[in-house]
C-alpha cells in the first residue's frame, strides 16, 4: 500500500530549492520506485493535476502528473498518468497564453500565469525509458508548472498582475466564466 505524504505549503524552504537529478540506478531502486508510488497515491488523495517531489520533502527530479475528473480544474483537458524525470522543456515557439494556476502548496490562491503554448519534453519516465514529446495549450502549463517546481519556482513568483490573485471561492464566483471560454479557445487553437 502506499503511503500519503505530506505536502509542503508556501514558506517551506523545501519549495525554494532546486532538485537534483537521479542516476538511471538511483531510479530503479526499490526506495525511489516506492517514493513514486506514494507521489501518485498523494496527488490523486489531494486531487492534484499535478505533483512534484520537493512538494513532499524530496528534493528530486521527479514529477507526476495526470487530469482525470478532476473536481479541482473540472475545465481541464485530461492528461494521462506521466512521470517525469530530470525533465527538459523547451519552447518550440515563443506563443504563449495566461493560464489561471492554483497549487497544492499554495492554500485558497489563485492567479494568472503567462505560459509558453508548445513545449518539447525531454525527460526519462519511471523505468528509465527516454520521454521526447510534444505538448500544447494548457497541458503545455501544466508541465511548465510542474517542472517550475524542481527549480525552486512558484506560480506566484510569475503572477505579473497581482490584481488576478484571487481565492478558489471568488474564482469559481469571478473568474470562471471568463476562463472557461478562454479555455476553450486555446484547446481549439492547440488541440489540449
Ligand atoms: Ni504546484
């Protein structure tokens, strides 16, 4: 059975330093195959699109990310269950779009994020296997997110208008609307 970690919140240093990379050995080591199985049993208790290993304490090129039904960002395009390790993005274009972003390490907030729209992702997955692929629209922020985490980076750090800042409450109540529409445009232009 795996085990529920913790989820570091805002303040926590952990969430401010750079993860290292793994070793294809260290990868394939009962610990960290263990550690992945509890990194995707927390995201899906805490309905997260996403997790990244320094947000449980681990300060490790690790990350995972999936959108089912998710109560969280019901708008979302889903994304299958993919774990990335010592990933690379890099923009195939310079076409962003503002993406609306909350995290599990950042209680009742959210804010607008500008994101590249088309990523190239270069990564191992969690047998050592290459990962090099494309991704577009708002599962390209997704990554980006998520990969921000194992730089020490935050959504809120790329909030450029504070005035977006906003709680999961006055979102659904102001924002939601709007965005949902945007949504649906970039899903349109991108294909996700
Ligand atoms: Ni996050």
């Amino acid at each position: 059975m795996p085990t529920l970690l913790k989820i570091a919140q805002i303040g926590e240093p952990i969430l401010r330093e750079p993860a290292r990379e793994l070793s294809v050995e260290e990868l394939a080591s009962e610990s960290t195959q263990r550690f992945i199985d509890d990194l995707v049993a927390t995201m899906h208790d805490a309905n997260g699109a996403g997790l990244a290993a320094t947000q449980v304490f681990q300060p490790l090129r690790i990350c995972a990310i999936e959108v089912g039904d998710n109560p969280r960002y019901p708008y979302k395009p889903k994304i299958p269950l993919t774990i990335l390790v010592n990933p690379i993005l890099t923009p195939l274009s310079e076409r962003t779009f503002m993406n609306y972003e909350g995290c599990l390490s950042v209680p009742d907030l959210r804010g607008e994020v500008r994101r590249y729209a088309e990523l190239r992702v270069q990564a191992l997955d969690r047998h050592g296997t290459t990962i090099d692929m494309e991704v577009r629209g708002i599962t390209a922020g997704t990554f980006q997110h998520e990969v921000d985490h194992l730089d020490g980076k935050l959504f809120v750090d790329r909030v450029s208008d504070t005035s977006s800042l906003c709680t999961w409450k006055a979102f659904a109540r102001h924002r939601e609307p709007e965005f949902r529409e945007r949504v649906a445009a970039i899903v349109a232009e991108y294909g996700s």
